[in-house]
C-alpha cells in the first residue's frame, strides 16, 4: 500500500480545559513526525475490515461542502473547519464529551485519492518535565491530557471519503446526543447511510446459523463448521459472498431452516451481497474454535471437521459428547 499525503491539517477540540482551537496552517508535510504519523495510522484503518460502508443522504451538508472542496471553489482549510465544527457541535451535545483532536487529510492510496477524517481521542498518559527549582535542575513525571494515539494503537473513529465515487468507509461509536443514541460520524458529520461490516457479517452469519442449526436441535458445531467451509470456497471463486446462498447451502436439506436463516438475515440487516477481503475469509474460516463445559478448549481446521481420520465427535449413550483426537505424531506445549 503507497499513501501519499498531499494536505493535512489538525484542529484541537479540548473539552477537558474549554480550548479549541481551529488550524489557520496545514500541518508541514516535510516533518518526519507528520508523515509518519498519518501514513501509519490511514495504514492501519485504511485496510481494516472492521469499517462500515455507506452513501451520503441527498440533504447531506457534508456532502456539498466535500464536493465545493473537490471541485475547487472551497479551500482545503475551510472545509476542514466545518468538519472540526461538525465535531464540536455533535461532540458538545453528548454525555461523552472527551478531548479530541480531528485531523483532516487529503492523501492518495495506491493512485486513487482519498479525503480521509481521522478522530483522535486523546489519551492521558505521562511524560517527563525538566523545571527549575531553587536554582536547580529537577526532572519531574507529571500526568499528560492530550496525548494522541500512539502509532501502534488504533484509532477508534475514521472516516475515508473516495474522491472520484464518493463512496464512504468509516469506523464510529455509538453515544448519547441530546437524550438520543445516535452514531455521531455517520449521522451528525457525513450524514449518510451506515452497512455493516464485512467482519461484521461473517460474525453474524455464523452466529445465526449456529441459533438455526439449534432451534432445530441440529448440530451447532457442524452447521457453523459448514458455514465457515462456504465462505472459503466462495472466495476463491468470487470476492463476494451471497449470504442467502450461504444459508442454502448449510442447511440444504431443510427447507423450513432455510427459511428461518433468510429471515433472520434480514432482519439482521445483512446485505444481499457483502464484498469480503479473502485473507479475511480465510483467517476467520480455516478454523473453529470450541470449548466444552468442563473448560477444555480446542481448535481445529475447519476442513477436519468432516474428517474422522483426526477428529472424531462421538454421542455417547447416557447423553453426553466425547471428543477424540486421532493420528497425532506430537504435542507442542503453547
């Protein structure tokens, strides 16, 4: 992934000490410190798969003001302004208000440009501070309100706008305004439609099939193990995953299960058809993970499930499971 950033700017919203303060001057693009900072952090949520898509409404102001940006007739740092205030206000009106510093950004990812909306919580952390004492020097550890997320850390709430499509990816929290539960980002500051993730999805087809497969006191471990196996396959054969179809597939001898599954997809919300990343299919559905009820956990390819050549799930006579593992040449302690 090559991020280019071609503007940025950052504004301090400090509800802590009552002080905000909106940047007349972008953020110098020669500093180490500034690039490697936005490159690391639009890095890291950029790619993520835990962000949710959505579509500016028609009435949405964001939507103007982004497109007067674009089109040239808004400078950079004005529309940054109205973003910050945007913030602000939705932030003023919560029960949460916490220290936030905003950054706007105009960067490219791979060729294609991206304005991208960065909120970052302020931490309190410590620091050190050298003062001046009774003619001395004294290196003292004192608390810090206003640290901003360290470049390992994620940042919890973004926004990345595509400049060509206008298509909208972002990452927000669900807080009190005005008495309401509301999501701030998408309906106080873009004003646009919110989809599920694409992590999102797989966590919900999966939990929904397993409460399928046991409200018809079918297998939970099996119904999930084949939904996970699906989702494999279908990404090498397409980078979209049709969850209906999952759902016909799992449960392809009940037509009655197929029908709960549907509807519980939609009343979930869950789209028609969810573009899913493939390292992500395949890092949630090469393996399954179990846990019995006297603590025992085990892990095991998804594949195996099927196999009894390695694993063996036996019901014994008086009501309970018996677990057995086969064709083990050794045991790693981790």
């Amino acid at each position: 992934m090559v991020i280019t950033i071609n503007r940025a700017i950052l504004h301090i919203l400090d509800f802590n000490s009552g002080v905000t303060v909106f940047s007349e001057q972008e953020l110098d693009r020669e500093s180490n410190s500034v690039i490697t900072f936005l490159t690391k952090h639009i890095e890291k949520s950029y790619s993520g798969q835990n962000a949710k898509t959505g579509a500016f409404y028609p009435h949405s102001k964001f939507k103007s003001q982004i497109e007067e940006y674009l089109a040239g007739t808004l400078d950079f740092i004005s529309f940054s302004v109205y973003v910050a205030e945007a913030m602000y206000t939705a932030i003023s009106q919560s029960d949460a208000l916490d220290p936030t510093d905003v950054v706007v950004c105009d960067f490219t990812v791979d060729g294609e440009r991206v304005i991208g909306i960065l909120k970052c919580a302020n931490r309190v952390g410590f620091i050190h501070q050298v003062v001046q004492e009774n003619e001395k020097i004294k290196n003292d550890i004192i608390n810090h309100y206003a640290i901003l997320p360290g470049v390992s850390q994620k940042i919890d709430e973004y926004a990345f706008i595509d400049a060509v499509s206008l298509a909208i990816k972002f990452i927000d929290k669900k807080r009190s305004v005005n008495g309401q539960e509301t999501y701030m980002i998408a309906e106080h500051i873009l004003e646009c439609s919110s989809v599920i993730s694409p992590k999102s999805t797989l966590e919900l087809v999966n939990s929904i099939t397993r409460t399928v497969a046991e409200n018809h006191g079918k297998s939970a471990l099996e119904a999930v193990s084949k939904s996970k196996s699906f989702i494999v396959d279908n990404t090498e054969v397409s980078e979209y995953l049709d969850p209906v179809e999952l759902g016909k597939a799992v449960f392809q001898a009940s037509p009655i299960m197929q029908q709960e599954y549907i509807q519980e997809v939609q009343k979930a919300g869950i789209p028609e058809t969810v573009k899913i990343d493939k390292a992500l299919a395949i890092k949630t559905g090469k393996s399954h993970k179990i846990k019995t009820d006297t603590g025992i956990e085990i892990t095991f390819p998804v594949d195996y499930f099927q196999n009894k050549d390695y694993i063996e799930f036996i019901n014994n006579q008086d009501g309970t499971l018996s677990i057995q593992l086969k064709n083990i040449g050794s045991i790693v302690n981790k």
